[in-house]
C-alpha cells in the first residue's frame, strides 16, 4: 500500500480490467446521442468522469481537487460474493490482490439524473475526507463505461438491523457503546467537515467481530450553511418531525440528525422500529403519529433512567431543546464509557448476534420498518393538518 500525493490513505496500485459483475452501457460515439448526449458534459473520449471540477474518475482511481488521488482498479480485485442490493445498484464483497485486503466494493449504474450524480460526488468526497474511526475507511473508486465502482471498509457483521433483533434489542452496555461512536462519527461530521448526515438510521451504521461500529452512506448528507441545511431527503421513516413538516419549504439544522439518532436508539434497544406496520393502517398514519404524538420510551423493564432519559433528549418535538454532540457526549449515559475496556464485551455481543441473524434470516425482514417517499402536497397537508 503507498501513499499518493497528498492523500492519508489512498491506496497506489496499477493495471487496467474490466468489470464482470454487470453488463455495462458501453459510452461509445455511437452512444453519445439524445437521450445520452447528456452523458457527455461528464464523460470525455477517453472515459474520464468530471464532477464539476471536484473530482475526476478513470479506469485506474479517482483524483480529487483537493490533490488527493486513490488509485486502485478492477484487475486487481477478485469477487467473492454479494452483500446486498437496492435502489443505489449493489454491494459486493471482493479481495483486493495486491494488498490481500478485504474490501466492500459498492457498484453504482450512472444515470440521466443530476441528484445520482450529486448524491455519488456526496459519497466521495465525505468519505475520502473522513479520517475517524467511526466513519468506514475509504479505499478508492473508479469508473469504467456506465459503472462508478467505491471501495471501502469491510465491516464483517453487517449493519445494526442484522443485529438488533438478537433477544428483542440490544442490552444497556451494548446500547451505550453503539451511541457513543454514533455520536462521535456524527460529531466529527459536523464539527470537521460541516455535514449533516440526513439518514441516520440502523441500516447505515456497521459493525464487525471486532465490535467496531461504524457510519456508511453518506450520498444524501448535505453540506451545512450557517448551520442550515435546506434539501429533504432521506428516510422518512426516521425524519424529525420539522423535516417531514417543512418538505422543501424550508431550513433545518443538525438537530435533525440527533431525532433520527434517537429513533434509531430506540429501534436497537427495543428490538423493533418504534412506529410499527402492525399499529399504524397507512403510512400517512404513522408519519402523523411523528408529528403529533409523543415519542415512546425505552423499555423501563431492561433500561435504567439514564438510558431513558438519554433517548429522550434526543426526541424533543422542538429541534432546539433537544441535545447537541458534545451534551450527549456529557450525558451520565455514557460520559463515562470506556471504549477500550468494552471491546471485547462488544465483539462478543456481536459476534453472537450476527450468528443468531445468519439462522435467522426472517427477522431482518421483520424487524425493517416500511419504506416510505415524500407525501404530495395535498395529503400533506392533510396530515400536518394545515388549511
């Protein structure tokens, strides 16, 4: 592994392959015509993608503006199998040769559509940025024909929705250490890079045998300005209320992160997403219930009030009572978390979780809250209850 000019973790390797996990849309003359003239304010001859002069992707790495370069390719990586898919393309688990790395390899078709291509530049440019434990470790990316190809961490236990279902939630002590890095990864997004993640939640924190937890999916966080950001999108499933309310009509703050962090708290240490299918009819239903009900607690049969009370500073209906990093950080909570000393309970714990999961499959699929788009202005309204 060797250092490129100015990058802290940029792998600089060689050769030139071409990918054999898709068919890809060759960009050839040919292709350069309506509806795909459009690719070419982008895409050069020589297959170079531009990102309005923040990046540019090749066959062999990604060079940022910033100086940093990650050179890595597809000759030298060798699939083994796939972690999962969705509506961002698929995550694939690959060994990188020369290093004899494990890698998570996310593969992302590019389309006629100016956010994909926002929320791929997004991805990038956090996660080359982002040197801190609690956010996983970027390796380099690429492009080759149709395809951007980004590799990073691999975090062996998957995400916290794998894991949570194991004996109806996370005990206490587990609960505390997955909040502490989660309020520290968020933290350093906002104090050192001025990020609003904008979809946090179980699906997009990792974890591995080691009892690490970790922070991924950064394509729709938003850069903050003047401590506001304005575009509204993520999950709303785990949204503040302020966000679902405001649609594009208005500015948030980072308070809005520490909601969904706190739904997500709740969902790890219950076992099951606060708002669930079986108690709302429609999901118009249960985003009303966000905005107009209170929050429930954590369980008070396996939580002690410190871990209630922790949650439920992050739950407040007004975004500026609720705590920021550094008072959550101070709470009795987990002020006095140990992360050294609770690894190896931690690496049990997930160890034991991710082995329930692997014989359990049908409680992931049980425990994942619905999907839900953003509602059109007219029912809206009618669940904000507006004139």
């Amino acid at each position: 592994m060797t250092k490129t000019n100015g990058s802290s973790g940029g792998l600089s390797l060689s050769g030139r392959g071409k990918p054999q996990f898709t068919k890809n849309l060759k960009l050839d003359q040919g292709d350069l015509s309506p509806p795909f003239a459009n690719f070419a304010k982008y895409v050069d001859p020589s297959g170079r993608l531009y990102f309005a002069g923040k990046a540019v992707l090749h066959a062999d790495g990604v060079d940022f503006s910033s100086g940093n370069s990650y050179k890595i390719n597809m000759a030298e990586l060798e699939l083994r199998e796939e972690l999962g898919k969705g509506q961002y393309g698929v995550v694939q688990k690959v060994f990188h040769k020369p290093t004899k790395v494990i890698m998570a390899m996310k593969e992302i078709r590019l389309e006629l559509d100016t956010s994909k291509l926002n929320q791929i530049l997004m991805e990038l440019d956090v996660l080359h940025k982002s040197h801190s434990p609690y956010i996983v470790e970027f390796y380099g990316a690429f492009f080759i024909e149709s395809c951007v190809y980004y590799c990073m961490e691999y975090m062996d236990a998957g995400s916290l929705d794998w894991l949570f279902p194991y004996k109806g939630g996370a005990p206490e002590d587990v609960l505390k250490a997955i909040s502490y890095s989660v309020v520290k990864g968020l933290k350093f997004l906002k104090e050192e890079l001025s990020i609003i993640h904008r979809d946090v939640k179980p699906t997009n924190v990792l974890a591995n045998t080691k009892g690490q937890i970790k922070l991924c999916d950064f394509g729709v966080s938003g850069q903050l300005i003047q401590s506001l950001a304005k575009t509204n999108i993520g999950c709303q499933s785990y949204m503040a209320p302020e966000r679902i309310a405001l649609a594009d009509t208005g500015a948030y703050t980072v308070a809005s992160d520490v909601w969904s962090f706190g739904i997500s708290c709740l969902e790890v240490g219950s076992g099951q997403y606060p708002y669930p299918a079986d108690r709302y009819d429609s999901i118009y239903a249960q985003l009303s219930a966000i905005i107009h009900e209170s929050p429930p607690d954590l369980p008070a049969d396996r939580f002690s009030p410190d871990a209630i009370d922790f949650v439920q500073s992050c739950l407040q209906k007004d975004p500026t009572a609720r705590a920021t990093y550094p008072q959550l950080l101070e709470h009795r909570f987990i002020a006095d978390f140990d992360e050294q000393a609770f690894a190896p309970t931690m690496a049990a714990w997930v160890s034991e979780a991710l082995a329930w999961h692997m014989s359990h499959p049908e409680a992931h699929v049980a425990a994942n809250p619905p999907k839900s788009s953003l509602l059109p202005n007219s029912l809206r309204d009618m669940v904000f209850r507006r004139a």
